[in-house]
C-alpha cells in the first residue's frame, strides 16, 4: 500500500466519479492503492454532506479576544 497521502478535493471528486461509473470500491482502492475504507469513508461524508465534508477541515479554532473574555 501506499503511505500516508493528503489527497486534494478534485482527487477525492475524481475517485468517486469512478463508482458512479460502475467500478467497485474494491477495485478503485487497489488500481489507485488506497485503502478501500478511506475511499468509503470519502463516499459517506460526499453522501451525506456533499462537497463541503470532502473538503479540509481546520483543526483549530480562531478566537477573537472579545469572545476570549
């Protein structure tokens, strides 16, 4: 397998569109060699919440000082 790897959001856009065109999930993770549940995973969030869950989320929130007091 592959290692660790950001994939952009036109990747993740371009993988899926290879489902809908009756691909296996399992087939796409080993042509590509990515994990088949990170490609499940992609799918579920695009499902459920279209392109803004496929996109990079921040990990840190910025606080302004006025909420901070």
């Amino acid at each position: 397998m592959r290692s660790y790897r950001k994939y952009s959001l036109s990747e993740k856009l371009n993988i899926l569109g290879m489902i809908d065109k009756n691909n296996s999930v399992g087939s796409i993770a080993r042509d590509l060699e990515i994990n088949r549940n990170v490609i499940c995973q992609w799918k579920s969030l695009y499902d459920a919440e279209g392109i803004k869950g496929l996109e990079k989320k921040s990990k840190n929130n910025k606080y302004s000082n006025e909420f901070k007091l």
